[in-house]
C-alpha cells in the first residue's frame, strides 16, 4: 500500500484548504461537547444546510473518496485477500491494528470498507480504538449508545450498532475512551459482544488501538480471527514491525498480512 501515501498528502491538503468550522463538526467522542442534545444511536446527523438530503449514507472523510478514485483497484485487491481468507481460513473478524498512531490504520479500514461493502455481504465497522476513538467523528456521526456503553453499562447492542443502507454497512461506535483498556478487553461483556457480532455479520472489521499503547494481544486471541498489520515507512522501522509481529503472534493473533500507507 505504499503508493498511497501521495493521495493521502493531497486529500489531507484539500482537506486543509476546505475544512468546516468548529462549529460544524462534531465533537471528538472522547470529548463530549456539553450541553449537546442526545441524539439516539441508528439516527445520522441532518445535513447542514446545501449539502446533499438525509438518506445518502456516512458523511465519508474526503480522503476516503480520494483514494478509491486514485488507487481503487489496490483496495479491491485487499478486499479479495480478506474474502479469500474468510473462505479458505474462516477469518470473519479481522483486527486493523499498527504500532502506533497516524500510521493511517482508520483510514485505510474505512477505504476497506467502501471496497467490501460492493459486495452481497453485512460488513461491520467496529471502534475497538480504546484510548482514541474517532470513527463516529469522522462519518459525521453522535450516537447516543457506543460500544464502551455496551461492554462496560451493560446496554443494548442493538441500541449501539448504526445502520446506513445507502452505504451496505453497518458501524459500532465508541463514544468516549476507556479508563482500563485490559480489563475492557478481558472482559466478559466485550467476549458476549463479539460472539454475538461474529454471529449475525459476515465480516467484522475492527479497527483496534495500536499495539504500543500499553495493550496486550494476549486479550483479544479469542475475539478476532486474524489481523492486518498497518504501518507508514516514514514512522516505523523494521524493527518495531517485527517486535508487532512477535506481540500479535505471542498473542494467538495469526498475521493475515502487512499494509504500508503514508507517514
């Protein structure tokens, strides 16, 4: 995936040069704006004024389009490698995970997405990003109900898990990080809730926290089936990949590959 480090640099320049106003983007996750009105989980936030009518999909980040337009046919390659494994290997819920931050992992598991989303499947986004999370952020989304709520309050999944039929996907949220990332992992709340999405999804994709935050693979061997490794050239060495490999492995993670993107 190394040649999509150029179109990354130019959507994060349009992205730049266009950006919303703080007023128009909503709050980190993490970060609750106070005062904000609750808005149920499964609702996409209304369309500011001239943009296109509720009921298109997922407010996608520009890079995201970016990318399918300019290297499409690499993400429809990796969408073949991960159905290739879900038929061959049984791999249903693959984890995204890097060394570190800004190594482009979201990114890359939201373009992934699009790509397998075109196919007659139910495919999943699941926020697994404990310290960080940011995808409701970047599709526009406030819920209500986030996968934190579910594992650690006890409530409904249901309630959680955000459907846009115009995209062909279904997304798990967090709304704010989690205090203690092992015993979240570890426990038997997120253990029911990933049992119960490998049961009714034909692809889970989680985008996880990176691997050198503190996290152990250890916990989440009995979760996922396998992960995908993402790193930028520019921001991890060879060194760090293999000590990634020997943590994941160490962890009954099996490697389903390596993805490099931009730095």
């Amino acid at each position: 995936m190394r040649e999509v480090d150029e179109a990354l640099s130019r959507a994060f320049a349009i992205k730049g040069a266009s950006a919303p106003s703080a007023a128009e983007v909503p709050p980190a996750p993490h970060r609750p704006r106070k005062g904000s009105p609750a808005r149920p989980s499964r609702v996409f936030l209304p369309p500011a004024a001239g943009a296109e009518p509720a009921g298109r999909g997922l407010a996608w980040p520009e890079v995201v389009s970016v990318l399918e337009g300019e290297w499409g046919d690499r993400f429809l390659q990796m969408g073949d490698r991960v159905l290739e494994a879900r038929e061959k290997a049984g791999v249903r819920v693959l984890l995204f995970t890097s060394c570190h931050r800004a190594e482009g992992r979201s990114t890359l598991v939201l373009t992934l997405a699009r790509t397998l989303a075109r196919r007659p499947l139910r495919t999943l986004i699941v926020d697994a990003d404990l310290t960080g999370p940011m995808l409701a952020r970047s599709l526009g989304l406030r819920p209500e109900v986030g996968l934190d709520d579910v594992v650690e309050d006890g409530k409904p999944l249901d309630d959680a898990i955000i459907e846009s039929p115009a995209d062909n996907l279904w997304i798990l949220p967090m709304r704010s990080a989690v205090s203690r990332p092992r015993d979240f992992l570890a426990s038997a709340g997120w253990a029911c809730t990933m049992a119960r999405l490998r049961r009714e999804f034909d692809l889970v994709l989680v985008d996880g926290s990176p691997l050198f935050t503190g996290l152990s693979a250890a916990v989440l061997h009995s979760s996922v089936d396998a992960a995908v490794l993402v790193h930028s050239r520019d921001a991890t060495g060879g060194r760090s990949i293999l000590r990634a490999r020997e943590v994941l492995e160490g962890g009954g993670v099996p490697l389903l590959g390596l993805a490099e993107t931009f730095a």
